[in-house]
C-alpha cells in the first residue's frame, strides 16, 4: 500500500471508526512495503498529536465544512498540513504527492481542492499560527472537555503538562537482571552502535537516545531485555517481592509488570497474572516464555474473585487498575480524540469496586499496590483517601523517593518528569 494511502487509513481508523492508534497501525502496516512504515507511523502519530491544531487551521482554509462521507480527504488534509508544518519533505513534495494521493482515494474530485488548501496555507501559515494564540484547545490540541480536567486538577502547571502530551516520549528499555547486568547491555548496546543512557530512579532501566525497531536490540529474542517505561518500572521496585512470598498482579496485560516482578525476584513461592482478556492473557504468555519465566495466568475479572480466587490469601497484589490513561497521551495520542467525559465516572467508579473486591484478597501484614498511568486526581489521591476513610484496616504507607510528588495519597509523577511517562502509585498496607 502507498505511504500517504495508508496513513489516510490510519487516521481514518481512528477518526471516524473509534479503533485505537496501536490497533489501526498493526492492521495496516504490514501493506506498506517495510522502508515507508516509518513514514506512516511519524504521520499518523503526529497527525492525531497535533490533531486539534490541524482542524483547527483546516477550518480556516475551507470555505466549508468537508461531507461525513468524505472524512477520507479530511484526513488527506490532516496528513498534507502535518508534513508542511512538522516534516522535512520539501513543500513542493508534501503538496504533489498529498494532490495524487486523491486519486488513490478514487475521489479525483479532491484534487483541486487539496491543492488549493494546502498552497493557501503555505501563504497564510504566519497569520494561521497567530490566531492559535486564542484558543486553547488548538494552541495545545487538546478537547476542551481535557484542558478544562487538568486545568482544575493542576492549575499551577496545567500548560506545562498539555506541552509534555504533545511530545514524542522515548523508547525505554527494562534489563532482565536474571540474563545480564544493567551495565553490561548498556555496553552492548554501545557496541551495536545504538546511542543510550541509565535511566533515573529505577535499578534496571536504560532511556535510547533515538527509538528502533525491538529485533535491532541486542538480544532481545533471548530475553535479556524489555521495552517498558521508567514510570511503569518503579512498580517491581515499590512492591519489593520477597523470597516465598504469594503475589497477585491484578489487570496484569501485557505482562510487563508481571515479567519485572519474577525478574526481581525469581524466589517466589507464586506468582499469578490475572487478566480479563483471553488474547492480552496470550500476549502477557508470549512475553513470559521470550524472558524465560513462568506465572500462573488467570483469566477472569478483578470484581469477580468467587469466579476464580482458590481462597488462598496474597503476600502483596498489584492493582494496576482501568483508567483513563491521562499520562501516557506521548505514547497514545489517540487518546485525545477517543476519551469522553464520561469514560472518566465509569472508571473511578470501576476502580472503587476492584479495590474493595481485591482488599479482601490480601492477608493481614500484606501490601496492595495501587497503581495508574493518569494525572487526575478523582483516579487517584482521591480515589485512594476515599477507600482509606471506609477500610479500617487499611494504612497509607508513603512513598519516600526522589521522584514524583506527594499528594497526601500517594505519589504523583507528570508526563514529561525525568523522562518518564505520567503514573500514579499508592501503597496500601493491611493491619496484622
């Protein structure tokens, strides 16, 4: 499939059809001959990026509105502004071959009008730019309805953390301590020619200067290291498994806390990954076998123990609970177009409910560890200090590390920090 067809697709996937970024690129990608999936992937990710931005300025530029039935040359335009205002393809480039591209969309109708819009912004991209100055949500890219969140939420850094979501976030690397030292692969990766450095905070960690494709890292098909955000790996290190000990971790796909918690401590007595999802349990099992490690996988619900909980009581449980992923919008911009408010009610309330159904899973002296990749407070210092005022036996034991910041109920780290993607942990103990 051509290059800018099948970015078209992609954003067509996401836009009109509601699929996410991750799952439209997996579908589509293996059309497009391998030396123009990069291009597709850098459009299609800075298209949604930048999204609010783009339909703002196309707003502008056409006399009126495009047709529902023609969301295939919107997003056409999307890709020709994106790669005039963002991409190093000559101008002349980036309007030709978005032109020919209509015609690859059989809609040859489009070809004046492609042409016409994307040469008038050429003209007008400094008086287009100026006018972004009044208005929020194209000036950041960001709904409304999201601005107004973390607006509330932080009101003291709010335009610091919309700036961070609109960032691409850099490929992070968890070494298997069981294969290899933190410091060995780190040479190893010099010696491939692959440019990295320690990651902050956590014992295993290694941030790449420039992603690359996982079969270019040096021995990752013999499992000696995973692809995992610094954020995500502080959850093995705040747990701190001991040896003997039964673990849980609840809502675990894709199994890359799972993996980090038998890398840290191959001393278990068990370890059990429970998911929802058949095809994410097989996922989380393809992962283990590549690391050469073993859990227990459960499929079945977080709100439904009866279902699947043998009455044996855990050391420690992992909640990394459904949430509105609010801090990994680097990752997944796609986020932007498809949350809705209301998605935010249904998952508080979700996540009040698994707490309470895990809790009783926990044996007295245990520690659950309750964890998100959101930003908004309802998620998290409140979700936490709400659950803390109706269980009696439950304690909140802070979190005394040199990242993040303390809310009182837990500990928040924002998109951006250290490198790091947006994550929230509190740890919870059980009275003896």
């Amino acid at each position: 499939m051509h290059a800018r067809l099948a970015s078209v697709q992609v954003l067509l996937q996401v836009i009109q059809h509601g699929r996410s970024l991750t799952d439209a690129l997996n579908d589509i990608l293996p059309d497009v001959e391998p030396q123009q999936r990069a291009f597709v992937q850098a459009v299609s990710y800075g298209c949604l990026r930048n999204y609010h931005k783009l339909d703002f300025m196309l707003a502008e530029l056409l006399t009126k509105p495009l047709r529902k039935k023609d969301t295939d040359v919107f997003c056409l335009l999307l890709t020709g502004l994106y790669q005039l205002i963002e991409m190093r393809t000559p101008d002349h480039a980036a309007v030709s071959e978005t032109v020919s591209t209509t015609k690859r969309l059989n809609k040859r109708w489009a070809k004046d009008l492609v042409n016409a819009v994307l040469r008038n912004f050429s003209r007008q991209q400094a008086e287009l730019e100026a006018k972004l100055a009044n208005h929020t949500k194209a000036r950041y890219s960001h709904p409304d309805w999201l601005v107004k969140t973390i607006q509330q939420a932080w009101p003291d850094n709010w335009q610091d953390i919309l700036t961070a979501n609109n960032t691409q976030a850099p490929m992070s690397l968890r070494v298997n301590a069981q294969k290899i030292s933190t410091d060995e692969y780190l040479q190893q990766l010099q010696n491939a020619g692959i440019t990295a450095h320690l990651a902050p905070h956590v014992a295993h960690g290694i941030t790449l200067q420039q992603a690359c494709p996982v079969e270019e890292l040096p021995g990752f098909t013999a499992g000696q290291v995973s692809v995992q955000d610094t954020a995500a790996q502080l959850a093995a290190e705040i747990l701190n498994p001991q040896t003997g000990e039964r673990i849980l971790d609840a809502c675990a796909a894709p199994g890359g806390k799972t993996a980090h918690i038998l890398e840290s401590q191959p001393e278990l007595g068990a370890m059990l990954a429970l998911d929802i999802e058949p095809k994410r349990l097989t996922r989380i099992d393809e992962n283990l076998q590549r690391l050469g490690l073993k859990a227990k996988l459960i499929c079945g619900d977080g709100l439904k123990p009866d279902d699947w909980w043998d009455g044996q009581a855990f050391d420690r449980i992992l909640l990394d609970a459904p949430c509105s992923a609010t801090g990994v919008i680097r990752r997944h911009p796609d986020i932007k177009l498809l949350r809705r408010p209301t998605d935010i009610e249904q998952l508080v309330q979700t996540q009040q409910k698994i707490l309470a159904k895990l809790w009783p899973l926990l044996k007295p002296g245990g520690m659950l560890l309750y964890a998100t990749c959101s930003i908004l407070p309802v998620e998290n210092t409140q979700q936490i200090q709400q659950f803390l005022d109706k269980t009696g036996d439950a304690r909140l034991q802070p979190i005394e590390r040199a990242w993040g910041q303390s809310t009182g109920a837990g500990q928040q780290i924002m998109p951006g920090e250290d490198e790091m993607d947006g994550f929230f942990y509190a740890c919870l103990h059980k009275s003896s």
